[in-house]
C-alpha cells in the first residue's frame, strides 16, 4: 500500500540513526511492527483475571502424573 506522510523531522533523525535504519521507510517498518507486537501484548494483558478456575483444582497432582 503506498501512501504520503507528513513527518517530524525531529522525530525521523534520531529514529534513523539509533535504529541503524537505512531508509525511512525501514523505520516506519520497524514502528509499525512494534506498534503491532504492543497491540497485541495489551490484547493479552486484558485477558488476565478473565479467566475462572475450578476450586478444587490442584496444579501439584496434575505436575505429579507421569
């Protein structure tokens, strides 16, 4: 998909030089791919105290069988 930004140079210079990124473009790949992996990690983040457990359930007899 091609598009056209407008973007902050002050942003871009160091983003391209700390990230050893050879083209803008290589960092807005960069960006985007940790943008994704963030999403996804609040996505599993909002599970926790989701999920309900039986009560009589006992992790120690289940890591006891063969």
């Amino acid at each position: 998909m091609e598009t056209t930004l407008k973007l902050n140079n002050s942003l871009i210079e160091p983003i391209l030089k700390l990230g050893n990124h050879a083209t803008i473009m290589d960092a807005i790949q960069k960006a985007l791919e940790f943008y994704l992996q963030y999403l996804q990690q609040q996505a599993i983040l909002a599970e926790f105290g989701q999920v309900d457990y039986f009560d009589d359930y006992d992790y120690e007899t289940q890591r006891a069988m063969p």
